[in-house]
C-alpha cells in the first residue's frame, strides 16, 4: 500500500516522456526518487555512511588509489550501500586511499 503512489507518480512520468516534456519528466523522475526514498525510510531502511574510515562490515573496497586523504579513507563511493536495522541489505562500493608512498 505504501509504495502505491510511487507506481503512480511513476506512471506520470512516463506519460510526460511519451509528451517529449523534458522538465516535466526530470520533475517526475525526482518526485518518484524521494516517494520511493521516503517510504522506503519508514520501513526502516538507511543509507550506510561512507564518509571517514572504510569499515569492512559495511564497505566493499573495489580500488585503492593513491590520494592525499588519510591511508583507508574512502574517497569515492560507486554504489551505495543499504542496512534495514542491523542488517546489511547491500555494502557500499568504495575506493579506499592507498598507503602514502615517498617520492624520491
């Protein structure tokens, strides 16, 4: 019941695409994104942060690259990730910093 009017909201824009209504569409597309969000939010589910310290109960490092951030800091996140309570639904995909390396 509660994702309902998402499939509606959905719907609209799908019609305003059929109407080549770019700005009516992008409008529909952000209005479905934060109904989906908001429901899903009071179901319970949380973004897991990513920022600070890759923590491998809640991160996935795909890359280490060399950066001038802290070694094991994530400094990007390819997909984000997902808990419901204490459960992990999905890790968040990041790059952590690689160990600082001397120049010489």
């Amino acid at each position: 019941k509660e994702l309902l009017p998402v499939l509606d909201d959905l719907e609209r824009a799908l019609v305003a695409a059929d109407e080549h209504e770019e700005a009516k569409l992008e409008e529909g597309v952000r209005l479905v994104h934060r109904s989906l969000a908001d429901a899903l939010r009071r179901e319970g589910l949380e973004e897991i942060p990513t920022d600070g310290a890759f923590d491998p109960h809640v991160h996935e490092a795909l890359l280490s690259q060399p950066s001038e951030a802290d070694e094991g800091a994530v400094i990007e996140v390819l997909q984000k990730g997902y808990r419901l309570g204490d459960r992990v639904l999905r890790p968040a995909r990041v790059v952590v910093a690689a160990p600082k390396t001397e120049a010489e």
